[in-house]
C-alpha cells in the first residue's frame, strides 16, 4: 500500500489573519498571489519550461522537470515556494550531449530519477537525503526515449520507447544496472503488428509489487514486479482488443476518442485503477474531442470492470494543433480524493470514495494563462502542488510552479474557455449516476463514457506544440520510428 500524507495543522489561518492571502509577497522577482475571494491558489513560481512536479512524503519538498534540467523546491510553507536547487544542462559522465526533454522526475526515500528522451537518452540518479544538496549516484544509457518512469524501493521502472518491444526496463539504483525488464511482446508477439504511435508505453505507477503500465491504445496492463529479475503479466483491460488496433489505421486515430491509456495509478488497496486518456478533435473533423478519467474494478483480475468515470469539459475548437485543451493530463490519487490535471481546463480535485459516482470538490483555471501539467496531493487536508506549461502550446506566458489549497471550493469569477462564450463562470456538480461532467451535466451510467462534453538532438527545450504522448509530434502522429531513433544519444546501450 503507498504511504498515507498525514495532514497537519493548516497554515492557512494564520495567513489570512495576517493578511498575507490578500497580498503574498513576490518571491525571487515573481509574484504569488491569492485572491480575496474563492478558490485560488495559495503560492506560485515561475520557472521556464516546468513539466512534472512530485513531492516527497512529507510534503515539505516538490521536484520538478525544467525539459533541460530540474529544480527542488521547499514547500513547507505553500504560500511561499522556495526554490533550493535548480541544475540545467545535465551531462552524463563520458557524454558530450546532455539530457534532452526531461519531462519527468520520480523521488522515493532518498532516490531521485531524472528522465530523458533526447540527447543523451536514459535515466540519472541521485541521492537527495538532503534535498538541497543532491549528491549523482550515476547514469544508466539506454537507446530508448523515456517519457516516464518510477521510482519505489531502490529500483527505477523505465517506460522505454525503442520503436520494438517499447519495454518496461527496471534498473538497480545502488549500481544504475538493469536487472529486468517486460514487454507486450512477452504475452504475444503478434502485439508488435500495433503501430508504434498506438502502444507507446507511455507512464507506469509501482505499488505492492505489481505495475501498472499506460500502454496508450493497447490499454492498461498489470504486471507481478516482486521478483524485478522476472517480470510476469496478470491481466490487461482498455477500450480497444488487439484486432481493433492492429494495422495501419488513421493518422489521428491515436489521438482521438475513445482515446489511450495514458497515465494510470490505483487506489490505495488496489482493487480500482483509475486511467487517464488524452485525446483531442486530432483531425479537425469534429469528431473527436478530449479525454477523461475512468475506473475500472480489478479486485478480480481475471475481469477487469469499468465502472464510472469522470468526463472532461469540451471546448468550442477541440483541435490538437490551435485547439483549446481541455483533455485529462497527469493525477494523483491518495486517500478519498484524486488531484487532477485538464491542461487549459485547470486543476480539479475530486471525492472518489465511491469511484462509481465521483463528485468534484474544487476547480481553478485560467485558461488564458495557464496549462495544467499535473496535479500532486503534498499534504492531505492542507495543500497540493501543480505545474504550468504557460498557455502550453507557445511561451506567451511563463511556466510555474503552484500551491493550492485541499479543501473545497469555488473559483470566483472562472473564466470561460478561449472561444467559448457559453462557459460557466461558476458550477456545482451533484452526480447521482456512474458518469460525471464537469459542467454540472449528467449522463446515463452502467460503466459507459460520455463524449458530449522526434527526438533533439542538441536538447533544445522548445516544445512547439507537440507536448502530448512523447513529446515528439511525430510519434503520435504515427509517422514511425524514424521520427524518434534516438541520434543525439550517446550511448550504444
């Protein structure tokens, strides 16, 4: 079972008593603020090209990808996050190139993870027993992207992307060596007839020896890690049977409804995995549209059940390149609440004590100036942390890190979505049915969804525009391996 976030005494209080939520200071030349009224943010920092954000158990400290680098925050006072480390440029020892594309940190006890997906492509470790002085305990070479990863128990797990097997790579981090790795492949070979824009393995999540594997449109995939030397599968469930996805199909078919596995954590005794989907109107033909998040009982292995879902809110133009985004991103489920991320569509956080019938709490956006990558519980009943792409498609505005408070709420004012004049500015939501939107909206349950609402070679950090999946555009537009075979890498591994 994963750790519980013990709450503490709120902080909060004694701010407003002081007047600080009216007017928070400005920190290293950037602002954090809160608003008089409603639900808003408690602090905030800006930092250029902020991706994942994950905090450690005692939710003092946050660390945070920079896609060339990564920072360490102190967030024991969530009004005010302070920045104690921030290292750009990483280059492994014996490489000329550096890390590329690091859109994902992991911590657990005293190791840290830093992943890469271009440049000098793998994964770098270190010791954070103090997190203000991190020590690099070494570098493990992989010619893979990777996206995404985990960390529990002194082993790394690496979604690798090679274009073949596309494997889960579990790695030792006292000796940075792989011990063990699985693949779909491992169950049939006939899973490598899939495009490789349609079983990316995409994001995993590691709890009581079993890991859960995003395997975008192959679906979701469990597999036994207690002996990591030997990777074996229990069951796999998702939207789509091998046939449906074998083949070349559309270009967009990767990207559109009923959409991917694309990240994936289970609740705290296992027996419901929640799975988020990130799709859009990929074509343009009015179609398609964004993807939320869906639970599917695995208390019996043997058969995975959906069982509700939450549906995103749907924008005027839902178009992947000029669209607003409003398709679920990463989430963090911990106790009876699920912190939850909607790119432009902001932070939500829900009651998933019935997972059936999910009620949101809370909701902040700004959908003109931010682009919620992530959404990260610190302490239970006190606060969370997020991140900003900016407006995620250019740099119009800065990418940041945020606070938030954990408990209920209302954003005064919420402004509607780019395009959209008939956004509320203000909802409830009362669900009654195995199927919630956002907007207040029910729909029929029964487990059903509803859709009514390359790699850089010299590590460059621009994204234009192609921050979905992997990161490289081409990918997901099912243009094939050559987009991503890895040329900056380094290494031969």
């Amino acid at each position: 079972m994963e750790r519980p976030r013990t709450p503490r005494p709120l902080r909060r209080d004694v701010l407003k008593a002081s007047g600080a939520a009216l007017s928070l200071p400005v920190i290293g030349g950037v602002a954090a603020g809160q608003e008089s009224d409603g639900y808003s943010p408690l602090g905030r920092y800006d930092i250029p090209h902020a991706k994942e954000v994950v905090v450690d158990d005692e939710g003092t400290t946050a660390y945070v990808a920079l896609t060339d680098g990564y920072a360490v925050f102190d967030v024991s006072d969530p009004a005010n996050p302070e920045p104690l480390v921030t290292e750009r440029e990483l280059v492994p020892e014996n490489a000329s190139n550096p890390l590329g594309r690091i859109y994902d940190v992991k911590q657990d006890g005293d190791h840290l993870v830093v992943a890469s997906q271009a440049g000098s492509t793998g994964v770098l470790g270190y010791d954070v027993s103090t997190p203000s002085e991190p020590e690099r305990i070494g570098f493990f070479p992989i010619r893979a992207a990777i996206h995404n990863c985990y960390v529990k128990d002194g082993y790394a797990y690496l979604g690798a992307l090679d274009g073949e097997a596309n494997p889960v790579v579990i790695v030792d981090l006292e000796t940075m060596e792989e011990v063990g790795r699985w693949s779909v492949l491992d169950d049939d070979e006939q899973w490598g007839e899939v495009p490789f824009s349609r079983r990316q393995t995409h994001d995993l999540y590691v709890q009581d020896d079993l890991a859960y594997v995003a395997l975008w449109d192959t679906g979701t995939w469990i597999v036994d890690v207690s002996d990591p030397s030997n990777p074996e599968l229990v069951t796999r469930f998702g939207d789509h049977s091998k046939d449906e996805v074998t083949g070349a199909g559309s270009p967009s078919a990767g990207l559109e409804p009923p959409g991917n596995s694309h990240y994936v954590q289970p609740n705290e005794d296992g027996s419901v995995v929640a799975v988020g989907k990130e799709a859009w109107d990929a074509g343009n033909s009015g179609s398609g549209g964004p993807g939320g998040i869906h639970f599917w009982d695995v208390s019996d292995p043997s058969s995975p059940e959906e069982i509700g879902a939450i549906e995103p809110n749907v924008a005027e133009n839902n178009a992947y390149d000029g669209g607003t985004w409003t398709t679920s991103h990463n989430f963090d489920w911990v106790g009876d609440r699920l912190y939850t991320s909607w790119y432009q569509d902001g932070v939500k956080v829900f009651d998933v004590s019935d997972p059936s019938n999910p009620e949101r709490l809370s909701w902040w956006r700004q959908p003109e100036e931010t682009s919620i990558w992530t959404a990260q519980c610190a302490v239970q009943d006190d606060f969370y942390v997020a991140t900003s792409l900016g407006t995620g498609l250019n740099d119009t505005e800065p990418a940041a890190l945020f606070t938030f408070p954990d408990e209920a709420g209302e954003q005064e004012n919420r402004p509607a979505l780019p395009g959209d004049s008939s956004s509320s500015t203000t909802s409830t939501t009362t669900t009654q049915t195995t199927t919630v939107t956002d907007d207040g909206t029910e729909t029929d349950g029964g487990g059903t969804t509803a859709e009514t609402d390359g790699e850089n070679d010299d590590g460059d950090d621009s994204d234009g525009g192609s921050l979905p999946g992997f990161g490289v555009g081409a990918a997901l537009a099912g243009l094939g391996l050559g987009a991503l075979r890895y040329r900056g890498n380094d290494n031969d591994s």
